[in-house]
C-alpha cells in the first residue's frame, strides 16, 4: 500500500496549464490525460463521481444544489455526506484493508463522512445575524492544532468579490500539517483559486493567467513535499471554465408567462415553489426546471426551449442518456449555448429584488449566482462602505452589505456542460507513469485511485 495524494485543483485545463511550470512537470515526469467529466461539470456532481465511480443517477447529487420536494424548498451548497449514495472510495478501500486512514481537506459534502480527518469551510452564525469566518473538523481537537498555526480560515477570500489566493493557501498549508502530523494513506485536497478568475475574467484573461501562474507557485513546494514523503501525488479538475458571456434569465421567462410564482414580504419578491407550475434552478450552464403538473411538461419545454442562450432540453429520455434521471432532478434539464449561462433572477423589477440578491449570500438564493464575484460599481464607493459595513459588524451593530451587482453582463466564463473545446476540458495527471489511455471518464477515477494505493 502506497501514500496517495490527489490534489483536486478546480478549473485547472490545457490552457491553463501551459502557465503552471510546477504543475505540468509532474505529468511531464508521470503520467498525464484528459478526464472525462459529467453532466452537470459543477463541483458537487463531479467530486461525488469522482469519489464513488456512480453518475448523478445513482449517488443523487443533480448539480450544486436542487428543488427538495420534501421540504418545499430550494437549498445548495449542502454539506452533508448522506446526501451522496453509492460507496466512497474509503468504503471500499476499507474492505480489503481495514483501518485505511483518509484525511477530506475541502473537498464537498464532508460533514458526517466516514473519514479519520475532516476539514471544511464552516462559518459561525451568530443569533444577531452576524457570520463570521470559521471551519468544522473532526476531530474536534484538528480545529485548534490548525488554526493556532495557520490562523481563522479565510472564508471571505474562499468566495466572494474578495475570493483570491489566501483561502488557497490556508487549505494547502491545513493539507501539509494534516499528512504530516496525522499520516493518512489517503489525502484528499480542494484547491479553489482557479475557480475566481476564468469566471470574473474569462478563462483567457492576463487575470486568468496571473492567477495561473500564482497557484503554481504556491504548490511547487508542497508538490515536492508530498514526493519527497513517497506519497503518489494525482492532480486533478472537475470542469473547465469556458468563456461565457450571455445570461439567460430562464425564471424570469417562467414568470411572464404565468408559470412562476412569488409571494412579498417588506417589499421583496420571493419564490415560491409550493405555487409555482414551473420554476429553475439555475446551476451555471445548466437548469434543473420543475414542474408540478405534468400536463404542463410539453408546454414548459417548449417555452424555455426557445430562449435565446438555450441549445437544448433533456427530457425523461436525454435525462437518462446523459445518468440524470434521479428523483432529485428536475422534470426538464435545460443545457445552455456554450458561451451563455443561466441567472436564478426571477423578479421583474429591481427594485422588488430580496436583500440577499445584492450580498453574498450562497445558501439563499434559490440558485447559483457567479455574481457575487464582482462588486457592484453602481454603488458610489463601494468596497469603502463594504468596509464599513464589517466595521459595524464587528462593533455589534445589524448591518446590509451590498456589494453584489444585479447585472450580470460582467461575468465572463461559466462551465457546467460538457466541454466542447478540447483547451477547456479538465486534466489528469499522476507522478507515477500509470496513466496509459489519452483519457479517463470521471466515473473510473474511483477505480484508478484504489489501483495507485495498491488496494486492487
């Protein structure tokens, strides 16, 4: 049994490893291929194939989040293991070698998993309102013997106008005291930071590439400490971020023609999916739609079918072609023209758009909002009263930061189909020369991981 370490670098391509010298010589030095992602290429759907070998159809996670029947009510950004069906890669790994020691660094859905070392963004919500920067581990007593060292984790750089490089560098130094103090067999490591740009920016950006170039430096150090330790180092991506600069605003399609429903409180628009005929989640470049009456199914997928920005919808047939078809999933499956994108917006009028539309505020939103990357210009001064806004936070005061733009012409890359541009699509690549095919589908990672560990 071998030491593995895989290094989940999110949006890491072709293009964007011709500016990571450090990165690209461990493939250089092993083994590198293309991976084959699913539908939807979101981050949750991806790491949960990844993780068990199943598509959507089996391990249920449809996208980053989806319309929960039972609850009535829109969530993403979950957090919990038992939300994943189908046997973890540990579960397996465990039947052959009991005891097998795994370490989940960021990687999604980790609260609740069967793993020996768990670390995960986890902020605290206070009972006034205020949230504050913080993670979960287990066990308990990681919490502190990492944050006295590496400090609180840096949440408002994990995501949001702010979303940069310090929370990368937190996970990559959270990852390095974790193998070196704890000594799992297995290391799984989520690294953020080419998730901001190619969509703030678009994938070909001299921001992009800045940022590129960044991250490299960052895991050339720990690249090599991994090797030097013996471990077996995988790099990998969940998708590629595609230039993408058309929203398309699906709800607000839904709503004119008397398919979606709101209700107001104070002034402000909210869905409401008990009521609504139809309504979206929007993921990205794909939209998970819901229909309540299945009379209406053929009327519904005709009318987002001709949207501008939309190339095609799956019913029950293409939802079961591409591993889609769960009882999670939306009646509909919309899939977006490869430069246009979805908005979760369903109001009408800016001015009856909810408080939370204009903050970063993940959990929600009833859908995926790229927005809260940018900062909104139209308001004078904007990341100065931002900043006052925290101070008033943090002298106990409520507080409403508005940052986030209500237009979102100026996002610039998106992902969430199937790539198209081979420049685009995500990578694999291993220190080992064990990797003989040009490319592996994302549901024999699992397969391939055990392989490298030496557990089949």
């Amino acid at each position: 049994m071998k030491r593995l370490v895989v290094l989940d670098i999110v949006g890491l391509t072709p293009n964007l490893l011709k500016h990571m010298p450090a990165v690209a010589a461990l493939g250089e030095r092993g083994s590198r291929a293309r991976l084959d992602t699913v539908l939807p290429a979101v981050t949750c759907t991806v790491q949960s194939t990844l993780l068990t070998g199943e598509l959507p159809s089996v391990h249920g996670v449809v996208g980053n989040g989806w319309y929960f029947r039972d609850l009535g009510d829109v969530l993403l950004w979950r957090q919990h293991n038992a939300l994943v069906g189908g046997e973890k890669i540990w579960e397996t790994a465990r039947k052959t070698t009991p005891g097998y020691k795994v370490a989940n660094i960021c990687w999604w859905y980790a609260m609740g998993a069967d793993v020996d070392l768990t670390v995960t963004p986890r902020p605290i919500y206070y009972s006034d309102g205020a949230k504050e920067p913080d993670c979960y581990t287990w066990p308990p007593s990681l919490h502190d013997e990492l944050t006295d060292r590496l400090g609180p984790f840096p949440l408002f750089t994990y995501w949001g106008p702010n979303a940069g490089l310090p929370s990368t560098q937190w996970i990559l130094g959270a990852a390095r005291q974790v193998f070196d103090e704890h000594d799992p067999d297995l290391t799984l490591v989520y690294v953020p930071h080419l998730d901001y740009e190619p969509q703030r920016t678009g994938p070909n950006s001299p921001e992009t590439i800045r940022a590129a170039r960044q991250l490299d430096d960052a895991l050339r150090p720990l690249i090599d400490h991994f090797e030097r330790a013996g471990a077996t180092v995988v790099v990998l991506s969940e998708y590629g971020i595609a230039p993408a600069s058309r929203p398309v605003d699906i709800n607000r399609a839904l709503r004119r023609a008397g398919l979606l429903e709101v209700h107001t409180q104070d002034g402000m628009e909210y869905l409401d999916p008990w009521t609504s005929r139809a309504f979206a989640v929007a993921d990205h470049q794909i939209a998970h739609v819901y229909v309540r009456d299945p009379a209406d199914t053929e009327t519904v997928a005709k009318l987002v079918g001709e949207l501008d920005g939309v190339e095609r919808v799956l019913d029950a047939d293409g939802k079961a072609a591409h591993g889609l078809d769960h009882e999670r999933s939306g009646e509909l499956v919309t899939l977006a023209d490869p430069d246009a994108w979805f908005t979760y917006y369903y109001w009408l009028d800016d001015t009856r758009a909810p408080d939370f539309a204009r903050q970063v505020e993940i959990h929600r939103k009833p859908g995926y909002d790229p927005a809260e990357l940018l900062y909104d210009e139209t308001v004078p001064a904007v990341k100065l009263r931002a900043v006052g806004s925290v101070l008033r936070k943090k002298a106990g005061f409520r507080y409403r930061i508005r940052t986030v733009p209500l237009d979102p012409s100026g996002i610039r890359g998106s992902h969430g189909r199937l790539p198209d541009d081979p420049d685009h699509t995500p990578v694999l690549l291993c220190s080992e020369r064990a990797l003989t095919r040009d490319a592996y589908p994302a549901t024999e990672v699992k397969s391939l991981l055990l392989a490298l560990a030496g557990l089949v």
